[in-house]
C-alpha cells in the first residue's frame, strides 16, 4: 500500500495545479511536493483534489510536519464561521453554558487545545497521534444543565479534536464521592426535587440534558450507536457537523457524547486496520536506547483520578493506544459495585468484548508465574504493553520513585546493576507474600542488563515511566495480567 502510495503521489505530483485554494503539501519518504485542495480530514486520513477534479486521500503521517501545520491552518481559515453565525453560535453556546464552540466554526478542524483552553479542561496527555484533556468537575460544574462528574476532550492526528465524552449520574460516584449521592443536586440544584437513588438520578440528569438540547436544537431523533455488545440505543441532536448523542444506560449511568455526524451515522464504527499493518505502525513506538533500555513510546495518559480507577483507567490507556475507542469511566460502571471498588476480572470480560469488535484480543498472562524477561519482551518488542496486576506497596513505591530519579543521572551503568541487585536482594524477600494496595499498571520497557523494567501507573504524567528491578517487581506481582494483542 505504502509503495503504492508513493507512486502515486508522484504521479500526481507530475501533473501540476494552480489554484486560488489549493495548498502545497509534501510527502517525507519521497520529498515531492503538490498543490492540492483540502476536502477534509478524518481519522487520519486527507482527501483532497486536483485541479481536474480528480479526488484522492493519503494518511496524514506520511506528510511532512510542514505539510500537516498547513493543512491544520488552511482547515481552521476555512472553517471560520460567517458573521451571520456569530448569533447561532452564542446561542448554543448559552444552551450549554460553556464557550464550546469558538471562531471556528467545527470543532473537528480545530485545535483540540484551544477548545480546552475556553473550557478549562486540563491537558492530561499528548502523544504524537492522540491526546486528551480531562478534568474532575466540581460540585457546582453545570454542562447542558447537569453535573458530570467527568469531563474528557480527545484529539487525534494533528492534535485535531476528536470527541467529547462527559460522564453524570453513574454508579461509581452515586452516593461516594459526595457524600450522600443527592447532595449535588440540592446544592447546585436547589429548585430540584434531589433523587433518592441511583435510577432517578440517572433519569434526571438525562432528562435535564434532553431539555437543554432540545430548547437549542430541536427534538432528538434515536439510533443506536457503538458495536456489537458495546451498542446502546441514544437520542441524537445535530448541530452543524457535531452530533450529540445521550444515553442513559439503567442502573449504570448517563452519559453524552459529542462526535462529528459521520461518525454518528457510522454508529461510532472506526476503520479497521489489518493486522500486518497494525503492527508495523506499534512497533515504530518500541525506542532503543544506548544503555539497553527497550520502551514503548506514545501510550497515552490517562489519570485516574479521585475515584481510584486504577482498572478501567490502565484498560483505557492500553485500549486506546490500540485504536479501540474507551473511557475510563463507563468500563468503570460495568464493574464497579455502587459506591467503588473495582472488579478487574468482570472488567477484563468486558474489555474482551469491545476488543474483540474491533479485531483485536485480550490475552490472560499468568504473571505470578512467569514474571520474566522472555514474557515481557514476547509484547515491548512489538510495541505491546502489558497490564500487570501488582501490590503497590509503600516500600516497593519509595524504592521505584529514588531510584528512577537516581537513574537520571547514571553513566556506569554496569555499576548501577550491582547497586540495585543487591538491594533487590535484600529488600524483595521482604515484599514477597505482602496482600495489601492492590493495583493494575502497565510494564512498558525493560533492561537486560540492568535486570530492569519499566513501570507505568494511571496517576499522570510524573508517573509515566519509573524503573525498578525485576526481582522487586517479580516480589510484588498479583496474580496475573494482561496484554491487548493483535
């Protein structure tokens, strides 16, 4: 495909246009540049035209980062709304008492940090194809009338915005987080009668969001979205190219999605790569560094927050990293008795079926038993991270935390594989058979040298990469894990 492509780029490139919109755009491996009109992106992938009306698309990724700037700023020029919008869009922007659309006139041909920025939505990761800006409301946040408790924006390629995902009433936080459930709804709700259990809080954060979208946008009209077992009816309003799509999801949660209208009329399919290329696109995140380290780069981060979701925020990370769509919070409420508390192995079943109608697969590792080198490296060599179920103990955290600092600053690194056995050896025996601080992290690189590997936990960016050796590690594991394979 890739040779193909090449070809015919310089075919194309061979022809020649000028033209009053068009924009020039280069291609890296070959460096042949053309003059095209921009028709859109989606899902990373450019369509334009040529000067006889011809039609073509190319991945993004094999532009220039030149090119790709280009392309981003001609699309937000392009996009710009008229002055007869400007009251359209203060007054959607009314209904959901935010600054949500700005002076471009789609959202999925801007920058996913300026939508945060007029949100207050805090970045929490930004990788070289994905990103996310994600906050934990307060109890007075109002979003189309309610109160989520979670708030996600998603970008992609280009950091160009993807989706919004915005969590209210749902089982985890229901009667947890704030206390007694309904004291949200009398403090930021006063004129409301507050709901005395899950399901009426439920059903009144969705009716409260219908109606909002209803005054702005007219009445809804239901489809289903999502596949398979992860498919769920919704009610659909669209304004422009966004759909936003309400589920209300019984004794689980409510829940709004904000999506391009493609999308929507997709019901949330994503395109699906096979798996040969799939792979050569994961194994160009493994990075190999002169003292032995292997890791795999541009996982995103996801934090998991008050709740504790160290399970459904680890899955998530590892699910979108593979191009499986997923947010922490609703994996959450499919495990989660009311009131907290994780079940991993109902969590991973779940997990299985989404995976699995996106043609990938879960696997179960057994690494209580075979917490080594020759496992690890079966995944980190492809660019596959594994989920690790460990005990997150006080001493094995002070150890990960000093000495990954201390690794900075190594220039003998054969020195550093003494130090830090030696202290495995005294300090592992005393880890091994303490049950305590359950956890999921995610193993992403290792050292053979230095009998090391590197960690990563759902608790943000300081936690992304901390390397403790594999004796402690191995000390400390929990049953078993899991790897999101092709």
């Amino acid at each position: 495909m890739k040779k193909f492509l090449l070809i015919h780029f310089a075919l194309l490139a061979s022809i020649g246009i000028v033209h009053a919109e068009a924009v020039t755009i280069t291609q890296t491996k070959s460096g042949k540049s053309l003059e095209v009109i921009v028709k859109g992106v989606e899902a990373g992938i450019l369509s334009f035209e040529i000067s006889s009306g011809q039609s073509f698309s190319i991945p993004v990724d094999q532009l220039t980062p030149e090119s790709i700037e280009t392309i981003k700023q001609h699309l937000a020029e392009a996009h710009q709304p008229a002055a007869s919008d400007s009251g359209e869009v203060a007054a959607i922007n009314s209904v959901i008492g935010h600054d949500l659309f700005g002076n471009v006139a789609s959202l999925w041909q801007e920058d996913a940090e300026s939508i945060a920025g007029r949100l207050s939505w805090r970045l929490e990761s930004k990788k070289e194809k994905s990103s996310s800006y994600r906050s934990y409301t307060e109890l007075d946040y109002l979003f189309l009338g309610a109160h989520p408790y979670c708030v996600t924006l998603y970008g992609g390629e280009g950091n160009l915005a993807k989706s919004l995902s915005l969590v209210y009433a749902n089982k985890g936080d229901f009667g947890s987080r704030l206390g007694m459930g309904e004291d949200h709804f009398k403090e930021v709700l006063p004129d409301v009668t507050p709901p005395g259990n899950l399901e009426e809080a439920i059903e009144l954060d969705a009716r409260l969001i219908q109606e909002k979208l209803t005054s702005g946008l007219g009445e809804p009209v239901e489809q289903y979205y999502g596949e398979k077992e992860d498919k769920r009816k919704v009610k659909r309003w669209d304004h422009k190219d966004h759909a936003f799509l309400l589920s209300s999801i019984e004794s689980e949660y409510t829940h709004l999605l904000i999506v391009p209208t493609n999308n929507a009329d997709l019901e949330g399919k994503v395109d699906f790569i096979v798996d040969s290329d799939f792979r050569k696109i994961q194994i160009k995140n493994v990075r190999y560094e002169e003292n032995g380290d292997v890791w795999v780069d541009n996982i995103p981060m996801v934090d998991q927050g008050p709740k504790g979701y160290c399970a459904p925020a680890t899955f998530e990370r590892a699910m979108r990293y593979m191009n499986v769509p997923a947010d922490m919070y609703l994996l959450a409420t499919a495990a989660t008795a009311p009131g907290g508390g994780t079940n991993t192995t109902k969590l991973s079943e779940d997990c299985k079926r989404i995976v699995r109608s996106k043609a990938r697969r879960i696997k179960e590792l057994e690494l209580h038993e075979d917490f080594d080198f020759r496992t690890l490296k079966k995944f980190i060599d492809d660019g596959v991270p594994v989920l690790w179920q460990m005990c997150s103990l006080d001493d094995y955290n002070q150890i990960a935390n000093d000495r990954s600092k201390a690794r900075e600053s190594v220039e003998d690194f054969a020195a550093w594989a003494s130090e830090i056995s030696a202290e495995a050896a005294e300090v592992a025996p005393r880890l091994a058979g303490v049950k305590d601080n359950f956890h999921i992290c995610m193993v992403i690189g290792y050292n053979e040298s230095t009998n090391e590997v590197a960690v990563s936990d759902s608790w943000g960016p300081r936690y992304e990469v901390r390397w403790v050796h594999i004796d402690i590690a191995r000390a400390v594991t929990n049953r078993g894990g899991f790897a999101i394979d092709f």
